[in-house]
C-alpha cells in the first residue's frame, strides 16, 4: 500500500503532469500535420484520384485489329526484302523466327490472310512461293504516296512538338521511336530535319541516343491548341456561356461509368480552373502554391491532349508518352492520372495482353472510327480492311496454280523493294549456307545487319510492340 501510494504522490505532480501534458500534445501535433498534408494532397485538384477503369468496347475491338495488322506489317516487311519479293516456303519457318514467330507457326499464319498473302507454284522450279497480292501492294503504295504528301504538316507537328518541350529541344531517339504514330517517314532524320534548316538544328553525336532536335525558332502562330479551336467551334454552334467553356475540355464518359451528383460537381469545379497553355513558357512562375499546384496539373491534362492530337490516328501509347515526360513536366504515376480524366482519354490495353497501354483522344472517335480521317489514316485501315476479309472468298485453289502477274503488278513491286532497301531492308531475312564459306553460287543468303535486326524486333512474339527504350521504365504502374 505504501509502494502504491508513493508511486501515485509521484504520478500527480506538478512536474510530472506538465511532462504528460506535453507528451500527450505530441501525437496530436503529428496526427494534425498528416491529416493537414494528406488534406492539401486531395485538394490539388477537385476530381477524385482513385478512379476505377471502365472499358469501352469500341476501342478494344480497335486494338484487336490492330494486332493481326502488326503481325502482317512485320511479314510484308520480310517479302518485301526478298529477291522478287517472293519467299520460298521451305525458308519460311526459318526466316519467320527472326520477327517473333514461332515454329511451325508462319504457314498457318499465311492461310489466314489470302487476301493479303497468296501462296503459287514456280513455273520453272516446281516450288511453292509465297508473296503478296496486288490489293496488298497497292495499299502499301497508297500509304506511301500519302505519307510523302503530308511530309509539309509533318514538318508543322515536328515544330509544335518541339515547341510544347521546356528547352524547345526534344531526344532523336524518342521522336524516331514515335514517328509512325506521327506521320513521319522512315528518314526524317533527312527528309523533314536536314531538309529544313529554317526549322530545326541537329545536335550530331556518335550515338544515335545522343543525337538532339532544336527549334530554331518559335513561331506564336503555331501555339494555338487543337482544344481552343474545338472551344471556338462549340461556343460559335452551340452558343455555349463563354465563362464556361473557356477553360474547359469536351468530355464523354464510357458506357457504364458511374457519375454520381458530387463527382459532376467536382468535374464541373475541375473545368472552370483556368491553366497555362502547354505552349507558353512556366520556368518565371512560382508554383509552390496551391493555384499554381491545380493551373499545373490541368496544364499536363493540356499537353496529353494536344500530344494526341497531333498524331495521325489520335492514339499513342502510354509508353512513348512517357519519352516526353521530363521535357514537358507530365506527371510520373501516368497511366493513375490518365485514369483520373477517363471522359477525356481512353486506355486500352488489348492486342498487347497489357504489355504497353494504348492512349486514346476520345473526342476523336464515334463508334471506333475517326470523326475526321486524313489520307494516312484510311491508307493503314485499308490493311485492316483485307485483314478482316473472310478466307473463303479469296478462291485460294485457283490462285495455287493458275495465279500470274502481268507486268504493272512486277514494277509495282520493284518499287516497294526500292523502298525498303533505302530505309535499310536491303539484306532482309537472308543468311548464309550451313557449312559453307559465304561464297558459291548455292548461297543465295546472308545475314542480317544489326540495324535492320533492332528495327524488326520491337515487337515481341505475340505481335505486340515492345519497349524500345530503357527509358520506358518511367511509366508507373
């Protein structure tokens, strides 16, 4: 009883209790300082964070034809290369393993597309070939005539991008990885860069991922976003109030998305914050506030979009946006801030089995299809459309034997072989002879070069592009 006592004379003094006072003050002080950060967090923008991903089924039919139309591009490359552009069938397993085909794997591959492979019998030799038909090599020669006319806009997305960068000055090696879904040819470094000093300045080095692109010059008339015109059109139609459109983007949720009464109020807060153009320069702002915090993150939103709407088919992978995330202050955690706005974009992640993660512009499209098509875009859906066309109408047993070309159809695919052998294909898919010394008249092959060997193998056996980069590991899942 004593020991008791004097233990709590102990407790209840005055020293003692102004100790305890302040130790119990210090987890308040804690828990007050979380709560208060985790607050301003959460307020950095007004639309809730954590946003689950709802599909739309529209783009994900996309993307699967997307997929077989890889698969196809990567075999065309390899006739394309061939002598005659035509392929032995004994050859073709070989040869196919070298773009990501299994074994076995490329004769049945064949047979599912007649309508852009045919496979005949060599009058001469008594062996089955297998080349293209002339649909397909027409539509190649229609991508190309397109590609090459709009080389002049190429040029004007080039400068727009370089514009949207922080010091006007983007990586080669990011603008090559990116060049189909922007419209560039396959030598731009010469045709579109070199060919316009006026334009852009090459920063030359011994390795390619060195090598830099400079804007020369900044050009005000081209620093108009593809949403301030969308803006003009809507308020000029519709005669929407010019204080609410002003500051906001065309917005259409996927089926099935759940838009409850706060989260319209919070999108409706969202798209009344005013923010910098991602042309305009923000290195003289002070953005540790939090209105600087909201104008920066509906910037990024800004930039993504108009990203998207300079490409030609107004889709780009997460993985190449990512190239772009230093040079132009996007968010790292991408693919939680691009769920964050999915009335604006769309991440599909079919054709690829979730490997890369395909970024739509969804005002762009109805129903699938591009609202506004261009010439490139209905040239590359052309070999969707003999891709999706049913095998039993190609009439493979008269073409088996009785097949010929005139000959327009040969110096249509001289020209494709002219093509590919200038953009680095000329030693496609050939090898030497087992056991041989290289040399002979039997050794009708050789091997592949390492440039032509990086190009083919960006994508992976399925026929799904792969990182190109190291750098795409920025992109967090």
């Amino acid at each position: 009883m004593q020991i008791f006592s004097s233990y709590t004379t102990k407790l209840f003094n005055s020293n003692t209790i102004k100790r305890t006072k302040q130790i119990a003050i210090i987890p308040l002080i804690l828990y007050y300082n979380f709560t208060s950060a985790k607050h301003m967090s959460q307020k950095c923008t007004s639309i809730p964070k954590r946003q689950q991903r709802v599909r739309d089924h529209a783009f994900d039919n996309y993307m699967e034809i997307e997929k077989k139309m890889r698969k196809v591009v990567k075999f065309q490359s390899l006739i394309l290369s061939q002598h005659n552009q035509t392929l032995p069938i004994s050859r073709l397993d070989f040869l196919s393993r070298r773009i990501g085909f299994k074994r076995l794997e490329a004769g049945k591959f064949l047979l599912k597309f007649p309508h852009v492979f045919e496979i005949y019998e060599h009058p001469v030799q008594r062996i089955l070939y297998c080349r293209q038909t002339r649909k397909a090599l027409q539509q190649i020669e229609q991508e190309n005539q397109a590609l090459n006319a709009q080389i002049p806009e190429a040029v004007t997305r080039l400068r727009k991008l370089l514009m949207m960068s922080n010091s006007s000055r983007l990586r080669l090696e990011h603008v090559r990885i990116a060049r189909s879904e922007f419209g560039l040819p396959e030598d731009f470094e010469y045709s579109v860069i070199l060919k316009n000093p006026q334009f852009f300045r090459l920063f030359d080095a011994k390795e390619t991922r060195n090598k830099y692109i400079e804007l020369v010059e900044r050009d005000s008339r081209l620093a108009v976003c593809g949403i301030e015109k969308v803006r003009e059109k809507e308020y000029r139609e519709r005669g929407i109030d010019a204080e609410d459109i002003r500051f906001s983007f065309i917005v259409n949720f996927p089926p099935g998305f759940k838009i409850g009464k706060y989260y319209r109020i919070a999108v409706w807060k969202w798209q009344r914050v005013p923010y910098w153009s991602p042309y305009e320069d923000v290195s003289g702002y002070d953005l540790r506030s939090l209105e600087a915090q909201k104008r920066m993150e509906k910037r990024a939103v800004a930039t993504i979009h108009e990203l998207l709407s300079l490409t030609v088919e107004k889709k780009i992978t997460m993985e190449r946006i990512a190239h772009f995330r230093l040079a132009m202050n996007l968010p790292k955690k991408l693919k939680d801030f691009l769920l964050q706005h999915q009335g604006i974009f769309y991440i599909s992640t079919r054709g690829n089995h979730g490997k890369l993660h395909t970024v739509f512009l969804r005002e762009t499209y109805r129903k699938g299809e591009l609202i506004e098509p261009n010439d490139l875009y209905l040239a590359r859906r052309k070999l969707g459309e003999l891709v999706l066309l049913s095998p039993r109408t190609a009439k493979m047993d008269g073409d088996l034997v009785s097949y010929r070309w005139n000959r327009d159809d040969y110096d249509m695919g001289r020209d494709m072989r002219r093509v590919y052998a200038k953009n680095g294909f000329e030693n496609f898919g050939v090898e030497d002879n087992v056991g041989g010394d290289g040399k002979g008249d039997d050794n009708l092959y050789s091997d592949l070069g390492s440039d032509v060997e990086s190009d083919i193998t960006d994508e992976d056996n399925d026929g799904d592009e792969i990182v190109d980069t190291e750098e795409d590991a920025l992109v967090s899942e």
